[in-house]
C-alpha cells in the first residue's frame, strides 16, 4: 500500500480530521483501496468517527459501491456496527444502497434477520425495505419465512409491530407467501418447533382454515404441553377428527 493510500487510511482510523482534510485538499484518492480492499470511508465507520464519515461523504468523488475482501459495502459496515446515521447518511448519496445483494443472492433485510439483528431490521424496516423481496436463489425464501426460523419470538414481534405481517394491505407483506418448497411461515415456524412465534404467526392468521394451518397437525405431540399456544377451532376440530389431543 503507497505511502498516500496509509496516510488516508490512519487519518480515518485514528479520527485525524485536519490531517485529512490537508490530504484531500491536496489530491488524495478517497477511494483509495487497503491490504483488506477496505476504503477510507470502510476504516471510518468501523471506528465511529462520525466528523471523518462526513467529510468522506461529502467528497463528490466518493464511490460507495465498493467491496472490501468480505465483501461488505459502506452502507454494510455501517450496518454492522449499528451507524444507523451512516447508514441513512449513505442511503441519501446512494438511495439503492440497501437494495444490494451478496453472492448468495441475500439483500440486508435477509442477512438482518439470519443474524438475528433486531436493530438492523428495524432500521431496514423504517427505510421502507420490501417485506417481500425474496432471496435470488432457488429457494427464493422472503423475510418472514426466515425470521420463522429463527426462535427469537422479539423479532417476529417486532416484525408485526412494523406491520410486515399484520397489514399486509398497507405495506405489501404476504403472510400467505409460500417459499420455492411451498412452505409459508407458519409451516416453518412448526416444523422447526418454534412455539413462541407459532403463537404470535396464529394471532395475527387471518385464515385459520387455510392448508397451512394443517400443517399442525403431524405436530401435536410437540405442543400438548405447551398451555400458552391456544390453537384455533378449526385445528382443534381437525385434531379430534384424526385422534390427536384437543388443546384448551
């Protein structure tokens, strides 16, 4: 790495907002790349120095589409330190910013999720990310099926508060959506014995009758313990029709 390159990198590392400024007055590529492929603007918000960011931002040349080795974006770093400001920052240079997807075909609303990072998908969510952009692979797997998944009952809690399921009429959620393996998000909350959010996807159902809801039944021992999670009537009535347990 050229002497220049480090200087501009230690100035966003280090929080040297005059020395940087001198450097850029003077002709430093702000895109200047690391060993990491890391630019200023990268080193800058992993570090938090917001006085740095701004300057960066401000530069008419800055390129806020490039990867480092891990092939995180600005916008990506910022989201992973929680810099919702640099994020929102980046997102009014570069409005498609979170719209970008990894080699898996995965955008920041999916990965939010796989990590289980509440903060992140709020964020997301409040910019107005769709609720329903699937995965560009050949699962094509929407958001909600993946926080599904998950066990963390805060995060679907959270994601009917947004209002990504509970009214799908105003945001465009599909709760009914189903994945490339016909699967939708109650299917998969079951499947993986999730009772919490199974609870919380049946009170926001708008169709207790749908096949979906039949899903449950190959489950019933799995939930005959379990007194919180009230099934709807037309399980219950499936259940003693087939011999299962009747629950209260």
């Amino acid at each position: 790495m050229s002497s220049t390159r480090r200087r501009a990198t230690i100035c966003s590392q280090w929080g040297l907002r005059n020395v940087l400024h001198t450097l850029i007055d003077h002709g430093a590529n702000v895109n200047a790349v690391d060993c990491d492929l890391k630019t200023p603007l990268h080193v800058a918000i992993e570090n938090q120095h917001e006085e740095i960011i701004g300057i960066l931002l401000c530069h008419p040349g800055i390129d806020l589409k490039i990867r480092d080795k891990t092939g995180n974006t600005p916008f990506a770093a910022a989201l992973q330190v929680c810099n919702d400001k640099a994020a929102q920052n980046i997102l009014e240079r570069l409005p498609n910013a979170a719209e970008q997807i990894d080699q898996r075909g995965r955008n920041f609303l999916h990965l939010a999720i796989m990590r289980d990072d509440l903060e992140s998908v709020l964020f997301l969510l409040s910019i107005h990310e769709d609720v329903n952009s699937l995965e560009h692979d050949v699962n094509q797997t929407p958001p909600l099926h993946l926080a599904a998944a998950s066990d963390k009952e805060m995060l679907i809690r959270n994601l009917i508060l947004a209002a990504a399921v509970s009214a799908p009429l105003q945001n465009g959620a599909d709760f009914d959506a189903v994945d490339g393996d016909g699967n939708n998000a109650l299917n998969i909350a079951v499947r993986q014995g999730h009772i919490s959010v199974v609870r919380e996807l049946l009170r926001v159902s708008k169709d207790n009758t749908s096949a979906a809801i039949l899903e449950l039944l190959p489950f019933q021992n799995m939930l005959r313990n379990v007194t919180s999670v009230t099934l709807p009537p037309a399980v219950s009535r499936l259940g003693n029709s087939t011999g299962g347990s009747q629950y209260e």
